[in-house]
C-alpha cells in the first residue's frame, strides 16, 4: 500500500536507517515528535488520531514529558 508516495513501512525504514533511536534516550518515534512538537513555541498545531485506546494513553504520557508552554501577554515563554 502507498500512502503520501511511500510504500508502506517506508516511514519505519528511515527512522530504523537515521540512527536518531541511539541519540534519543530511548524515546520512539510517536514520543520523541510529540515532545518536540509540543516544546517549540513557533509550531501551534499537531495533528495526532488513533482508534487504539492503549496508543491514546501511551501519547497522553508522552505530551506531558514535554517542557510546557504558556502565553502570556501575547508572548509564549517556555515553562520546564
């Protein structure tokens, strides 16, 4: 199956070949794009779906590892 011009399984391949798993502590793809997506404060929006309620709880432990934001005055600040 094809999905965005990839095959299938492609999106693993490349982590697996990046060699960023021995970099992140651990981390697998869904945490380490949660916790930097949620971390940098030019970026408002993630997309994130799921029908597996167990993925649904492992991505809610996941975001709250991140560093936290807040607005304040119009200015976003980063709060750790």
């Amino acid at each position: 199956m094809e999905l965005w011009g990839h095959l299938e399984g492609e999106g693993q391949r490349r982590w697996e070949d990046s060699d960023l798993a021995d970099v992140l502590g651990g981390m697998n793809p869904m945490e380490f794009m949660l916790r930097f997506t949620l971390s940098r404060p030019d970026l408002s929006t993630m997309i994130v779906g799921t029908t597996n309620i167990d993925h649904l709880h492992a991505n809610v432990a996941d975001a709250e590892k991140a560093p936290r934001r807040r607005i304040r005055a119009g200015q976003e600040t980063a709060e750790v």
